[in-house]
C-alpha cells in the first residue's frame, strides 16, 4: 500500500470522528469546543484548496476525468474543468479566512453532494472512473475508499453548517433585559 492509499481514507476517519465528537460533546467548554471545530474547518479548507490547486495545474486531465463520467456534454465539462478548481480554491480560503463562510460551507456541501451521487450513478451504470478529485494521487482508489472520503468530507461540512447556522441563532437571540 502507498502512503496516498492509507492517508485518505483515515483522514475520512478523523473527520468523521471529529465532527461526532465536535457535535455529541455538550460537556467541552465552549472555547474548546470552538478550538475543535476550527480545527475541523482548516482541514476541510486544506482539502479543497489541495484538491483545487492540483486540479489547476492539469485542467485538461480534470476535463477528462469530467468526461468520463458520461453526464456532460464534452463543451460544459472542459468549462467545468477551468472553473470548479478555483471555486474549490476560493471556498478553501473563505474557510480559512471566514470570509463569506457560510456561503462557502454551503457551495462546497454542494459539490461534495453532486459528486457523491454522479459517482454513485456512474458504479450503478458499470463505470469505472477515477474522480479526478486529487489528480493523479486519487486514480488508484477503490470506489469504497471515494465513499469513505466523501461521506466523512460531507459529514463534517454538514457539521460545520450545523453548527454555523446554531452560532448564528445564539447571537440573533435577544437577551434578557434585569
């Protein structure tokens, strides 16, 4: 086994068990608790920006891999192949910076959904693709380490909507006036 092949799929376990132990966890101190999931947000931003930056620099491999999923016409899918990795470059630094972060949260949620379920349909359709997510690192995987990576990459970003929407609603709520 390569170092890629072991790395990814425990980095889903770590997600995974940082976004349960993150939202199960009333007992932390609010500060560690917010440590937490800082933590959880700057992996997620490391994700995407890695994922993003090494699509940037083979855009044409990125376009094929698109392809190979036979959903898009070729035209949309090269378009596609030029844009998603800054958007996935962009949202990585709004984690980071906490700038416009919901939006952010709420557009990579998206991608990571639309993926999921155009890999599901391409393994239901006798497809075999690799995803392209991390160029060339990610052509040898098996589709269950994809799921695992995805599903824990979902499971925290739904983590952080989660939390970020009920960060939100503690400071709207008014406070009592004595």
């Amino acid at each position: 086994m390569t170092s890629g092949q072991i790395f990814w799929p425990v980095l889903a376990a770590i997600l995974i068990a940082a976004a349960i132990i993150a939202v199960g966890a009333r007992a932390f101190v609010a500060g560690w608790r917010n440590f937490v999931w800082r933590i959880v947000d700057l992996i997620i931003a490391a994700v995407f920006i890695y994922a993003g930056a090494l699509k940037v620099l083979d855009p044409v491999q990125f376009a094929h891999d698109i392809d190979h999923y036979k959903i898009l016409p070729w035209t949309i899918g090269v378009g596609l192949a030029f844009y998603l990795p800054w958007l996935e470059i962009f949202c990585g630094f709004a984690l980071i910076f906490r700038l416009f972060y919901r939006g952010a949260l709420s557009i990579l949620t998206a991608l990571v959904v639309v993926f999921l379920v155009a890999t599901i349909a391409a393994k239901v359709r006798g497809l075999d693709i690799t995803c392209g997510c991390f160029g060339h690192a990610s052509q040898n995987w098996s589709f269950p380490a994809h799921l695992a990576l995805d599903l824990g990459i979902l499971t925290a970003l739904a983590a952080l909507c989660y939390c970020s929407v009920a960060r939100a609603r503690a400071n709207a709520s008014p406070t009592p006036m004595s």
